[in-house]
C-alpha cells in the first residue's frame, strides 16, 4: 500500500511538473543557457593543483608523520658532507641520467664528456627577473647547499670521476673504483648504487669494513645519475630555482643535441606535476573529437525515417545540455576556488552516459504518446513515465560519487573527483528537467505541425508530393493523421473490435498504462492520466519506428530470447565469470605516479632510465632511532646490527665500533667514555667526520658529556624486477619489527608516502560505494522499488564492477586512482543501462516471461543501447591519446561500457526468462473468471479525432 501511495504521489508531482515545464518552455531554455554564460565567464580564475603528492598519495598514513618527524630531527639543508638523491625530499632540485649509448661511462672520452657538462651546469646563470634594471644573474654556487667549507655539496662519484681523470692525466694507477660502496681519496665510505648504474664487475668481491658487505670493484658502467640540491628558503630563492630548473632542462636538451653519443634524462622538482598536468593539455582536441562524433551518432540515434516524428536536433541538444550543465558546474569550481587536475578528464564522460540516457528514454517515452494528445499533456505524460527512473539512477550517482566524496577516502585525488562529480550530475539532472524537456516540448509543437524534423518547414500532403521528384518524396516522407484514420476499417463493429483488440492487449499487458507505476507498481487501479501511453500507433506501422527500435522488434527480442540460444548466452556468462575471476586473483596496485603522467615526457624517460640502469639495488632507506639509546651497551650494539644485517649499510656505529677494536678498545664502554671517545676521537677523524650530519647530542648538564638523543643510519636492499613490492614488503617487515625492538626507530624513504596503505587507500571509496547502493536498494525495496527489482540490480552491479575489475587487470591496468574512479563510476553507468530494463520487466502481471522480456528491450534496451553506442563511440578519439592516465581511463570505461551491454542486453533478457519474478496472472479473490471489456466511442470535433475509452 505504501509503494502505491509512494507512486500514486510521484507520478502525480512529475505529471504536474511536465505541464509546468511545457506551460513555460522559453524560460526553461533560456535560463540554464544564460546561467552557463554568467558562470562560464569565471575561467579567469582557473587554476591547476601543484601539489601533485598531495591528490595520488594517501592523505592520512604512517609515512607522512615519519617523514615530518624525519624532516625536524635531519632536515637536508643542515647537511654539510654529503646527500643520498633518492632519500632527500628537498623542495627544488636537478637530477639527469647520462647513458652511454655504446661503450661505459668511465671510458676517457665519455668521462669527459661528463666532466664537462658537470662544469656547465655549475657555472650555468639564470636572470631573475628576465628584464628590468633590478635584474641579477644567479649560479648554482648561489643556490646549492654548502658543506662545513661551505662549498657545494656534490654528489660523491663526480669526486671519484674526477680522480680518475687527473690520474690518466698524470699516467698515475687508475684508482679502483668498487660498487656499491666504494672508498674516496679522503678515506671516506660513500655509497655510490644510485649514481653508478648497468656496472658489471671484475669479481673478486672484497669487505669493506665498516660496511659489513662484499663489493665488486667497477669494471663498466653503463649510466651514471647527478643530482643538484637547491636552496629555496624564501620566495626570492625559490623562483630563482624554478628559473634554474627550466634551465637545467633547456641545457641538457642542447647538450645532447651536441653529444648524440649520450643519453640525458633529465627530472626537477616540478617535473612530475608538469608531466601530470600535460594530459589535459593533450586531450584537448580528443575530447572535441569525441564531442563532434557523439554529436553525429546522436543525432542519427534520434533521426527516423518519418521526417515529421523524427528528432535529429533532441539528439544534439542532449549533447548541448550535458555541455551546458559542465559549463556552469566549471564556473561554480572557479569561484570557489577550487583547483584542476587531469583525473577530471574522466567526468565529461560521467555526464554523457547519465545524460544521454535521460534524453533517449525521454525520446523513446515521447514516442509510445497518443499524438492527438497536446503538446502539454504528452510531455506531462513522458514526465510521470521517465523521470521517476531518472531520478533513481541520479541517487545511485550521487550516492556512489557523495561517499566517496566524503571525508572516509583517504586519496585526495578520488575525493576531489568525486565531489565534482557529484556536483556536475546533480546540474545536469536539473538541465535535463529544464533545457531538455523545454527543447522536447518545441518540437512537439513542430510535430504537431506537420513540420520537417530537421528544416522545419511544413511538409506537404500526399497528394501534393505525388509531382514532386523520387528524392523530394523521399525526404519529406510523413504519415497523416487522417491518413493514420483511413488505413484502418471502416467505422462501425469492425473499427471498434480492431482497436477494442489492440487497448485491451496494452491493459492487459501494463495494467496503469503510466509508465512510472507501470514499471514498479504491480497494482490493477487506473490513474487519472492512464492511457496516454499506447503501442497501437507502434505496432500499426512498424515501417516509421526507428532503425534499432525495429530490428530489436523483429529481429533481436526474438533471437535472444529463442529455446536454443539461451544455453550459449549461459555459458558465455560462465566464461565471462571465469576470466574475471582470473583477473581478479592477479589484481596488483599502481603506487608509482609515473604511470599517471603522458607518454614521452621527461618524467617517463627518467623513470624508464632509472628502471633500467638502477634496480639492482633499493633505493636509501633510512634507519631513524629517534629517542635516547643506551648505545654503549652490548645487547643493544647486537640488535642494531642485527636488524641491518643483509642490507648494504652507510652506519656511524658499525664504523666506531670497529674503530674502538683497532684501538684495542672494548666497545662495551661507560656512557661518558662511550660518548666521549665518540665525539672528541671518532668524528675528528677525515674518513669518519661525514658521520657528524647522523648523530645528535643532548646536553646533560655542566660538566657531563651529552647523550645521543637521536641518529640514522643507511641502508640498502639487493632488490630484482618488482621494486615497489618488494619495497612494500620490506616496510611492512621493518614496522612490525620496530614494535618490538627495545630500541625505537622508524624507516623512511619519500617513496614510503605513496606505498604506505596505499591498497587501503584506493580501495576503500570502491567499497564503501558499492555497500551504499547495496544499502540504499535494500532500503529503497521496503517503499518505492520491488524487492526483486533491487535483488536483480544489486547482482547485476556486482556482476559489472566485478568484470570490470578483472578484464582491466587482464588488459595491463593496475589497481591506481584512476582506475578506482572508472570502477566507482561504473555503478551508476550500468545502473543507468540495466535499471529501466529489470524494472520494465518487473512490472507486469500476465502473458508470458518471454513476451515480457521483449516488450522491455522495445522499450528500454534500445535508450540503452542508443546511449551505449554514443558512449562507446565518444571514447575512441580517447584511446589516442599518448598519456598513461587517459589509457587507463580508456581501457576502464570501455570495459564498462562493454560489460553493461553484455549484462542489458544479453545476460539478463535471457535470465529473466527462467528466474524469478514470475509472470502469472494476478489470482485475487472474487476476480477468477473476470473479464474486462473496453467500449471504444468515438467523437468527432473540428480539429481531430479523440478516441474517449470506458472500462465497462
């Protein structure tokens, strides 16, 4: 009774708002083109996201707060000796890749080569500002980060490169270069693996020690990695660097251009979020192709053959409305003063499916009208038919797109999607009440007019066009009214049982013939607006119905439906499930941001380069004890070196502890002599003062010797082919153990911000957006929609996103921001495909499940598949795109599309046919052997013919 009331009341509001909307068509129109204009002109205030590890790393993690412990306790502009380029995160830098294309970077001619482009970039002058009498020249001795001598930090293989130099030089013995920690001219340990790479070795490995590990010395290298450090405490300093890395780049460009016998892979700061950004600068002129292409399929979507009852321009006009509704929900970001990023590149194609699948039911639900109704009432009609499935599939949206909005989604990136979307679905939903059904009801006066679809201009009568040539005829084809009237019997018994036949048939098959209860209400009461809806025009000339609406009629609902093709549609169901499941189980995360970033940028070559050349070894992950330890005790000097036992290592106390044994010393000391030995002995020492940068004091009090209050050390992992997740691996390792130790420590490395929960983080909006449609069909069944109707829209969703994720795996993609948004917005996607078709079926009462299932693909399996074409075409100008973001976006939501069709189209029509809800007559007491009958009166006036229907 509930549900009845519920719909009673819609139909009646939505009925009510289709009279207002074609009462008042010209402000309908004109309003929502107008406020896009006013909104639209705020692209003044566009601006783009330059925090790019703000949106793609997880925004509450672990590794944030250690970073930022670690940035207090050893920020990188208090260094003096020396920096490790994959650990640092400071705010502006240079780093290149040079490669030798034949031979080895250390080979005389090559070494030079390097040397010398070393010294260009440090003698390399930047002028800030460009013009104007307070211009000054700025070098990178001005921006770097001094030592203890205050001269330039550098990266520790120039030193070595340029000892070896000067030896061939002098004809002196070429110093023994080792890998991956090798020893300078000073006597000090450096850690050369990300600045030597591709190095193959002499063998005859030896220890080092104070390392704990076996190194090979060099024999070749075949790459080698520069990096320099940039100051940019205040404003002045920082866009002095931004200044200095686009030189940077523009030098290696020339550089290379003169040294085609190298390879230069540059990166800055600011290279990730350039190459980021370059997306959208590249999708540009795909995304008017996919306009234009979804416009042409739009309007021959909405074309028929009769020239007078075909839509040509609704079709173009749903793609102005969704074009409109992004338009002014752009404005609305500008003045709030929100940013853009690339990911928005996936909701224009959010809109487009919603949208084009209001305006094609709108379209398909005009059609089933009476046409000697008027314009007003017909669009009331099409209002309390569609829009109560409209408005169900933009809740779904909005539910889905609003909780992953919300503050439980830890990924920036997912979150700030999201909510545009949501907001730009909510104003197209308004637009299409608005602008969309204004335009609707301007060429339902045009039909009623008898005016061309596409010319408006009136098209003459049958007998004026038989002068007319074959191709005039042809175009201005049109079917009367009284020629509709004249090719049925003559009036009398033989016209009223004809039509008597055709109306009971349609109130048998849909006992309230409006289309919202029609569909969710199973009930027998009539409606006051009931019978504005019939398929008697449809089935009396099947020649003016549409191309598809005709081959779906007479051709596909029959075939789909046939005894012996459903056994196939099963088990294409079941390989369908089987090769998802395949996907699903090798499902793996896309953590690196350089997969988000267009192709043949700076920052894939780099990335590429440093795969290639530098993953025989981890990148620097440092070991921070961050509270006092009691370091001179034994057990304690035991599990510190335990727990840096396998990696390749840079530490402070295993190289004082060997140096107390070579003074014959024992290590387990007193805390004052321990301490003192340490800073007045130890770190005096050349080869041992580096270690001052890894060590902090704590005073104690006058005349006693500080205490360390914090350190680190360096280590290094042999690492294979799956860097990140063996790095993954080894974090989660490394925390577990930090929870135990006595000693307390943490790790970090800037990598660490992207790996650090980041399955959580990317995973949790799909979820939680899959449980909230879940929760709101099961809450939705109790009042508006048939239990069963949710019961077969929830699988079928489950069924898409599961498909969905496993053919995305099998096609390449990895489970990354991206990724998520196309899965998140594939449930309102099949949604709005399958919604309409299961709940079509769900609601009548008699006949057959096979008749049923054919009337629901007449009546919404062609929108769909209308929108679906549109959609799919509108994606191919995307999938050439050179950008590792829109490939993702490309292969996502063509898999979506292309699991929603299979499931309307193929998968359910055929198990509807066997599964429940059934389709048998409605057995209430008192009505066995009742009958209806319908007396059809006809009345003549002076403009047409009314047919007035009375259920006796």
């Amino acid at each position: 009774m509930l549900r009845q009331v519920l719909h009673a009341g819609l139909g009646t509001c939505f009925h009510a708002l289709g009279r207002f909307v074609a009462g008042h068509p010209v402000f309908f129109a004109s309003a929502p083109v107008l406020l896009s204009i006013l909104l639209g002109a705020s692209f003044s205030r566009y601006r783009v996201e330059e925090d790019v590890e703000s949106l793609l790393a997880p925004k509450h993690s672990l590794a944030k707060i250690e970073g930022n412990l670690v940035e207090s306790l050893f920020p990188v502009n208090r260094s003096r000796h020396a920096l490790y380029s994959d650990l640092q995160t400071a705010g502006r830098y240079g780093r290149v890749i040079i490669t030798a294309r034949k031979g080895s970077v250390l080979d005389p001619l090559h070494l030079e080569t390097i040397l010398q482009l070393h010294r260009r970039i440090y003698q390399m002058q930047v002028t800030v500002p460009a013009t104007g009498f307070n211009s000054f020249n700025y070098s990178f001795s001005y921006l770097c980060l001094p030592d203890d001598k205050n001269v330039c930090i550098i990266d520790d293989i120039i030193r070595a490169m340029e000892k070896i130099q000067s030896a061939r030089a002098s004809n002196q013995t070429i110093p023994v270069l080792r890998y991956p920690i090798t020893q300078l001219a000073d006597g000090r340990k450096a850690y050369i693996g990300h600045q030597l790479g591709g190095v193959q070795g002499w063998g005859g490995a030896v220890r080092i020690q104070g390392t704990g590990s076996k190194v090979e010395g060099v024999r070749s290298a075949r790459a080698v990695q520069l990096t320099y450090y940039l100051q940019s405490r205040s404003g002045l300093m920082d866009r002095v660097a931004s200044q200095w890395e686009k030189a940077f780049c523009a030098e290696l460009k020339h550089f290379g251009a003169l040294h085609p016998k190298l390879g230069l892979y540059s990166s800055t700061s600011s290279s990730l979020r350039t190459d980021f950004q370059f997306s959208t600068v590249l999708a540009r002129r795909p995304l008017l192709a996919s306009l234009g292409v979804c416009g042409v399929l739009a309007i021959l979507c909405s074309s028929m053959r009769d020239c007078v009852r075909s839509k040509p321009w609704l079709g173009l006009l749903a793609l102005l409305s969704v074009t409109l509704s992004g338009l002014t929900a752009a404005g609305i970001l500008n003045l709030t003063g929100a940013t853009y990023n690339s990911t928005y590149l996936g909701i224009p194609f959010v809109m487009l499916g919603h949208g084009l699948f209001g305006s094609f039911e709108m379209l398909s639900s005009w059609r089933r009208t009476r046409e000697d109704q008027h314009v007003k009432e017909r669009v009331a009609s099409v209002f309390e038919d569609v829009m109560l499935r409209f408005s169900g599939s933009t809740m779904i949206h909005l539910m889905t797109l609003g909780l992953a909005a919300s503050p439980l989604t830890n990924m920036e990136a997912v979150r700030l999607f999201c909510r545009t979307a949501a907001l730009t679905i909510s104003i197209s939903y308004v637009y299409m009440l608005s602008f969309y059904s204004s335009c609707l009801v301007f060429t339902g006066y045009l039909e009623t007019r008898y005016r061309h679809g596409c010319f408006c201009r009136r098209v003459p009568k049958q007998d004026r066009l038989d002068s007319k040539p074959a191709w005039y005829r042809c175009l201005m084809y049109t079917r009367y009214q009284d020629e509709t009237q004249s090719t049925n019997l003559p009036h009398g018994v033989g016209h009223t049982q004809t039509l008597n036949s055709n109306l009971s048939h349609t109130e048998t098959l849909t006992p309230n013939s409006s289309g919202v209860r029609g569909h969710l209400n199973n009930s027998t009461n009539t409606h006051p607006h009931s019978h504005t809806h019939s398929t008697a025009s449809m089935d009396s000339h099947p020649q003016d119905s549409h191309l598809l609406l005709g081959c779906v009629r007479r051709c596909y609902g029959d075939w789909i439906t046939n005894t012996y093709v459903k056994p196939f549609v099963v088990l294409l169901y079941l390989v369908y499930i089987s090769f998802a499941l395949m996907g699903f189980l090798q499902v793996t995360q896309g953590s690196d941001p350089s997969a988000l970033v267009a192709m043949d940028t700076a920052t894939v070559l780099y990335t590429r380069a440093q795969q290639r050349y530098f993953s025989s070894y981890s990148p620097v992950i440092g070991f921070y004890i961050y509270e006092s330890a009691p370091y001179w005790n034994a057990s304690v000097q035991r599990d510190l070196l335990e727990y840096a036992k396998g990696f390749q290592r840079i530490s402070w106390l295993e190289a004082y502890l060997n140096y107390l044994l070579d003074r014959n010393e024992s290590t387990s000391q007193p805390r004052e002599n321990f301490t003192h030995t340490l800073r007045h002995s130890f770190l005096r020492e050349p080869q041992f003062a580096h270690f001052e940068d890894d060590i902090i004091f704590a005073e104690r009090g006058q005349g006693e010797e500080p205490d360390v209050a914090a350190s680190r050390i360096f280590l290094v992992a042999k690492t294979t082919e799956n860097k990140r997740e063996e790095m993954s691996v080894l974090l989660d390792t490394l925390r577990r153990l930090s929870l135990t130790s006595r000693v307390r420590f943490l790790i970090f490395n800037p990598s660490f911000v992207y790996l650090d929960r980041y399955a959580t983080a990317v995973s949790s909006p799909l979820r939680h957006s899959l449980l909230a449609v879940l929760f709101l069909l099961g809450l939705s069944s109790l009042a508006i929609v048939e239990p069963l109707v949710s019961v077969w829209l929830g699988l079928t969703l489950l069924s898409v996103q599961f498909g969905v994720l496993g053919f995305m795996t099998l096609w390449g993609v990895e489970m990354d921001c991206m990724s998520v948004l196309c899965l998140i917005s594939a449930l309102g996607h099949s949604a709005d495909c399958s919604g309409p078709l299961l709940c079509g079926f769900a609601s009548g009462r008699g006949e057959s499940r096979t008749r049923w299932v054919r009337l629901a693909l007449e009546r919404h399996g062609v929108p769909s598949l209308q929108t679906l074409v549109c959609y799919s075409a509108a994606l191919v100008p995307v999938g050439f795109i050179r950008s590792n973001l829109t490939s993702t976006l490309f292969r996502c939501l063509t898999l979506t599309a292309g699991c929603s069709a299979l499931h309307t189209l193929a998968f359910l029509p055929t198990l509807l046919t066997f599964l429940p809800p059934s389709k048998s007559r409605d057995h209430r007491p008192g009505r066995e052997g009742q009958r209806q009958e319908v007396e059809c009166v006809e009345m003549n006036d002076s403009t047409r013919v009314v047919d007035q229907i009375t259920t006796v």
